[in-house]
C-alpha cells in the first residue's frame, strides 16, 4: 500500500463530510486535500483513542517531530509521506501544522472553556488552520480568501461542537463556553443527560446563531474569483448547514441521539453544489468575454 492509498483508506473509512467535498478536485489537488485530513486525523484519533494522558502526550510529540522530518524530506509515516510530496508544491507552511497539533493538545490540558475568546483560539488551531492550509492547496488569487478560510473554519468547529455536545460531555469535556451556560442556567451535568428541556433547546439555538454568523461572515469575505478555486469548501459548507438545519428540524436533540446526514443525502448535496458552483463559473466567464 503506497503513503497515498494509506490516506485514501483512512479517508474512505471515516465517512467524514469532508470526504464528500474531494470527489470533485483535479487529482493532485484531491491526493493533497485527503492527506492533509488524514493527518488531521491521526493526531485527532490519539487525543479521541487515547486514554493514558500521557501516553498520548509522548504520541503528540512525535508528530510534532515528525512535521519536522516532512519539512526536511525524512519522513516515515505514510501520512507524512504522502503530505511530504505535496509540501512545496502547494506552498504549505510548518508552523500550520504544529498549530493543529498544539490544538489537539488542548483537549489534554483543558476539558471546558469559560468564555467565548478561550473558545476561539481552539477552533482557530483545530479548524480554521486546516481552512488556511485548504486555500493553499485549492488556489486563490485574493487574499480575502484568507479570511473566508478562517470564519469557515471557526463555522464548521462550532457545527461540530453543536453535534457532538453529547458524545464529548460523556468524555468529559465541554465545548460549549461556561458564559454561555450561565446565560440559559444550563450546568455540566445537564449535558450528560439524555433530555432536551427547553434551557437545552435555548442554549443551542444560541449556538447555532453563532455558528451562522460565521458562516455568513466567510462568504462576505469571498471574493467572485476565488468562488470555483474554493468550490469543495462551499460544498462543505453546504452539508454542515443542512446538518445544522436537520438539527433544528429535529427539535435540538442531541443529547438524546446523533443527528447526521444519510451518505446518500451528502453525495446529493455535493453533486447539487458542485453543479450549482460550475454553471455560475461559466456564466461569469462568458460575461468577462462579453
């Protein structure tokens, strides 16, 4: 199995949204994007697996030191040699990638967050650098791309964090501000509760307005001419919002079970943006020829 069929395995078998959004990149392009997520999660899975604190720490820092071999051609493990052959020819910069890491690492030395802007900086490292180092790969030509990438990635850790506030509280960590908590009288141990009482229903309709205002923020900073390059994050954006909406629909019980999409429903999604993204792209090629 070569380092890139490795990526293409982890990929496949996480049945993630973001696997949905490759299917529709050039090849070089696709073969990056799945190795930089199947770096991600390889150092997600250790923090998620992991339950010797410090095992997981040690762990950490290979990849740590591995990021290093990548950046100086010695890599060993077959994700860092998949993203080894992709380094220099999207332009992708080390210090992203100790950033991811050092986020991970947050979920070690922190189970809660008491406000917004604590929050923030976790999202900055375990989404919104990924985003950044997607634009790379992807191509843009404005650098308001840039800022599309960060409010993208800070909309699509808060749409998780509305979805897995179960699974996570039942880890012991919350997500969720303890500010934002105190706002609905909602505590710690509620979330550890298979129950959706109106407080619970009032607390993530909050979060989900926040998550929303990222993600209108992200397309206000896209620029036309960066819309195609950056079509397999619109496509992202469009599953994680109907995920969003289904939980809405759904009366905001996540606590009492997993709300998600249907693979079906993803590749639907996908195909539909991906359709919508090329006929805008061409029209707006034929206006510039007009």
């Amino acid at each position: 199995m070569t380092p890139q069929e490795y990526c293409q395995n982890k990929a496949a078998k996480s049945g993630s949204s973001f696997y949905y959004s490759f299917r529709f990149l050039p090849e070089k392009q696709r073969d990056a994007i799945i190795a930089l997520y199947a770096f991600c999660r390889e150092v997600d899975d250790i923090v998620d697996e992991i339950a010797d604190e410090n095992v997981a720490r040690t762990k950490l820092d290979w990849w740590r030191k591995e990021v290093k071999n990548i950046f100086h051609g010695t890599a060993s493990h077959p994700v860092a040699k998949a993203l080894q052959a992709h380094i220099k020819t999207f332009n992708l910069a080390e210090e992203y990638f100790y950033e991811i890491i050092d986020g991970m690492a947050m979920d070690l030395d922190c189970n809660a967050y008491q406000t917004q802007t604590e929050l923030t900086l976790y999202c900055y490292r375990v989404a919104s650098v990924v985003g950044l180092l997607s634009v790379e790969i992807f191509g843009y030509e404005n650098r308001k791309t840039l800022k599309y990438a960060h409010e993208l990635g800070m909309a699509f850790q808060m749409t998780n964090i509305i979805r897995d506030v179960y699974e996570d509280a039942m880890r012991g960590r919350v997500y969720l501000p303890k500010e934002d908590l105190d706002k609905f009288s909602v505590t710690y141990e509620d979330l550890q509760k298979q129950e959706t009482p109106d407080k619970i229903v009032a607390l993530l309709k909050y979060q989900k307005q926040k998550a929303m205002e990222h993600y209108k923020k992200a397309f206000e900073y896209l620029p036309d001419e960066d819309r195609y390059s950056q079509r397999s994050g619109i496509i992202m954006s469009d599953i994680y919002q109907a995920t969003l909406n289904e939980i809405e629909n759904d009366g905001f019980r996540v606590l009492e079970h997993r709300v998600k999409l249907t693979p079906l429903r993803k590749l639907w999604i996908a195909w539909k943006t991906a359709r919508r993204e090329k006929k805008r792209f061409s029209q707006n090629s034929l206006k510039k020829m007009a």
